[in-house]
C-alpha cells in the first residue's frame, strides 16, 4: 500500500500543480465565506507538505543525477523546455517551502478579514512559483520564476503590510530585485546563442572561455548578490522586513534570501568554475566585511523586525563563505545553516509578530520585563535566541562550524573574521532578548499581556522540534546531500 502512495505522489508534476489548483478554487467562493476559504486554503498546502516526505523516501542518494525529472516542450524551436528535476542539493528547500507556507496561512489567520481569497490566491501561486524555481533546471525559466516570485511578495507586503511606509518598501523590494536579475537575462541569451539551449545539463558541459566566463559570472552575480542579500546592495531588506506582515516576514527569511545562495550553488560555480576561482578572494573580502559591518549594525537598531532583519544578512553573508570554499566542508557546510535559518528567522519574526499584534509596536524602548506578564513567550523567544547564536545542539551550529572548517582551510584570517561575526552575533541576540524581555515592565505603553494562544503554540512546535532534530540529529541532511556536493566540488574543478 505504501509503494502505491509513493507511486502517486512521486512526480514533480503533481508537486508544483497541487497548490496552483487550490490557488483558482477560492476564486469562485464570495469573500463573505471566510472560514472555507481558510480551510480550503490551509488543507491544500498541507496536502502539497505530503508531497516532498514522499520524495524523499525514493531518493537515491547514491547518484547526483536529478531524479524525478520531467520534460515538457515550451519553446521547441529554441530547445527551451520546462525541465524539473531535484537532487540532493534542491530536495531541502522544496521541503522548506511546502512547509512554510502552511504556518504563513495559519499566521495570516486573522488578517484574512478583508481580501481573504486574495490572500489565499497569493500566498498559494508563491509557493507553486517557489517550489518550481527549486526544481527547475532550465535556465531561462529559473530566471522567469525566480522574478515571477516577487509579483506576489510585492502585492503581500503592498496590501497587508501593517505600516504607512507599505507601498514605498514594496517598490522598493521589487525594483531593488528586479533590476539585478536584467544582467542575468542578458548572460542567459549569450548562452543560448552559443550552446543553442538553456538547457542546465547542456550548459554544465560546454566550456566556456576564461573571458567570457568572467563576464557571465559577473552577471550572474549581480542578480544573485542582491537577493542574498550582499553589501552594499541589502538596503531593501530591513524596510521589506519591517513593512511587511508577520507571514511575508516568514517566507521573506525563510525562502527567498535563499534564491540567491541557491543560485550561486546551482549555477555560477558550476558553469563558470575558473571565474569562480577567480572572483572568490573578492567573494571573502565583501562577505567578511558585511558580517562585521551588518553585526555591529544590529547593535544600534530600535526596531525588533530590523534587528533580526540585518541578523538575517549575517548569517547569509557567512553562508556565501562557505559557498565558495573550495571543498565538501564549506559547500555541503552552507546549505545546512541555510535549512537551519529557514526555521530560526521565520520562529523569530514570528516571536516579534506575537508582541506586535498585542502591543501594536515594534521599538525596543517599549518593551521591558515582559518575563512577568508572559512567562510562556519568553521561553519560546530564548530557546530561537540560543539557536539563532548557533549554540551546540541547535540547528545552526553543525553548518556554521562546517563553513569555518572549510574556509580555514583557504584563508585563516576571512574564518577569523567569520568567527568573530558569530561572537558578535552572540552579543545582538542576547542584548535583543535582555532588551525585550529583562528589565523594569512598562505599563505606561503596554496594556494588554497575554500569552501565546493555542494556534500560535502550535505555530512554534514545529520550528522547535527542526531546530533540535537539526542540532542533535544532523547525519541526515548529510547523507541526501554529500553525493550531489561532492559532484559540484568535482565538477566546479576545485582543487
């Protein structure tokens, strides 16, 4: 019986078409009938959540082929093909995204009041665009779906943001993004007109001259930098962060930061090894600079979503050092704190999303002595804290450690200074928490204290429960992916 589930569920197809389906269901419900719209909403991403267990479960790990693959002529007389395919590099963040998404509809419970389809809508075609770039192995339609994500994330952040400066932080999210990614399309054209494809197989085999490899790098790094994000172009994340509602914070951390991280793992060090090799001391120098610069950053914010906001640009900046250390440590080791920081940003913002539906107030200076009021949420806070300063037995340590490993191996002083950005996270997390939840309480601006009710506890038992199998169980995420790593280290020419 098993075997015949897995037969069903198996096909990428169904994967992607799933939350598509349920995203034109509500269209045909009046807004006035809230409640099956939410729950129309809700079963169909947990129905789509299914899907990657199972896939999982028929992974070979043993090969680094993509498996699963599907083929469907798009534009046949340019070889342009909607190609899907995972290996173990993708399958975690397919994983990821189907489990986002159910927590995002559960968190925008309450906001779905006014425009709840629309909601729904949105938040359903996000997660079919997510788990298609995942899976995509075409080269032009990764870059048609990648930008064709920010439609809804802008229309999420435009519409049911909770502060005036909504419709300047979408724009400016969506331009910032947008603008990058046009370098990308242009390198994609020069690879097509000389492989005569965007095929990625076909794209991974063809060598490219040292010249032209520089320049398609380049711009291939123009798009991915800025969803990184890297300094200095990270500017957009701290306003889309803090203009945007608790679920669009989630998927914001959680999944897109990823895009660019992905992209980089996916293509540019595979395509353009010697540029890579080429353009990794300036990869170092800017990466080690942003973490020190974004840490001491953090230090002087006021606003709890722009704290973990420029904490998020740490963290990632020290997964691109890992990204190109030229060994299985710092590669295999950058996508575990990528996994890892999925699940510890989204449970922060969403820690920060608890206080501000109560309070209605996001600045420090307000909050104080909350541990006697709320004893329940400073637990919760404190235990994401500690995973968020990488503590042993978290999700985030085995990667973090695995990436200083692996970059000490090339250059001991930028794994220096990724330490010390580690040190640094340490204090901010800490002063954050001290800030928030020690001290003299405020009643003067804080009136209603309430603890977390049984929908938002059951929000964070999931985040919980990954971030400790992570930290005490780690051997899995290695295992699916070490095949797939080693052949990227392989085939990138790292020696």
């Amino acid at each position: 019986m098993l075997e015949h589930f897995c037969e069903c569920y198996s096909d990428l197809s169904g994967l992607i078409l799933c939350p598509v389906l349920g995203s034109i269901t509500p269209l045909f419900i009046p807004n006035s009938r809230i409640r099956p719209i939410r729950l129309i909403g809700l079963c169909v991403s947990l129905i789509t959540f299914l899907y990657p267990p199972v896939l999982r479960i028929q992974f070979d790990p043993s090969t680094a082929k993509s498996q699963f693959v599907e083929s469907l002529r798009w534009l046949p007389y340019e070889n342009i093909n909607f190609y899907l395919g995972i290996d173990g590099i993708s399958l975690f963040f397919v994983i990821l995204t189907t489990f986002l998404i159910p927590i995002c509809i559960l968190v925008g419970w309450s906001d779905m009041r006014s425009y709840g389809k629309e909601y729904i809508t949105a938040s359903l075609i996000r997660e079919f665009l997510m788990i298609a770039v995942f899976c995509m192995l075409d080269l032009l339609l990764f870059y048609v779906l990648s930008e064709s994500v920010l439609i809804p994330m802008f229309i999420i952040i435009g519409v049911w943001g909770s502060r005036q400066r909504k419709i300047k932080a979408a724009y400016q999210f969506f331009l910032y993004t947008l603008l990058g990614s046009v370098f990308m399309l242009l390198a994609i054209l020069l690879i097509l007109l000389q492989t005569g494809t965007t095929d990625l197989q076909i794209s991974l085999t063809t060598e490219f001259s040292e010249r032209r490899q520089i320049f398609l790098w380049i711009a291939f790094f123009a798009s991915f930098a800025v969803k990184v994000p890297m300094v200095p172009v990270h500017i957009w994340l701290p306003e889309a962060h803090v203009e945007a509602p608790t679920a669009g914070s989630v998927i914001l951390a959680g999944i897109l930061l990823k895009l660019g991280t992905y992209g980089f793992c996916r293509f540019s060090i595979p395509m353009f090894p010697e540029a890579t090799l080429c353009s990794t001391p300036f990869i170092y120098t800017s990466s080690a600079i942003a973490i020190i610069y974004t840490s001491l950053t953090t230090l002087r914010q006021i606003d709890l979503k722009k704290i973990i906001a420029y904490s998020s640009v740490a963290h990632m900046n020290l997964v691109t050092i890992g990204m190109f250390s030229p060994n299985i440590q710092g590669i295999g080791g950058s996508i575990l704190p990528m996994s890892s920081h999925g699940l510890v940003s989204s449970a922060l913002f969403l820690c920060v999303g608890v206080l501000y539906d109560r309070h209605k107030t996001r600045l420090v200076r307000y909050y104080g002595g909350l541990v006697s009021t709320m004893p329940n949420l400073p637990t919760i806070f404190f235990s994401f804290t500690l995973a968020n300063m990488s503590l042993p037995g978290t999700s985030s340590f085995i990667g973090e450690f695995l990436i200083l490993v692996g970059a000490f191996q090339r250059n001991s002083l930028v794994a220096t200074l990724a330490a010390l950005g580690m040190i640094l996270g340490a204090a901010y997390s800490l002063w954050l928490y001290n800030r928030a939840v020690s001290g003299n309480l405020k009643p003067d601006f804080l009136h209603k204290f309430s603890d977390p009710n049984g929908r938002e506890v059951s929000i964070f038992i999931p985040f919980f429960v990954g971030v400790v199998w992570m930290g005490v169980h780690p051997k899995v995420f290695p295992d699916r992916m070490h095949t797939s790593v080693s052949n990227l280290v392989q085939h990138g020419k790292f020696h």
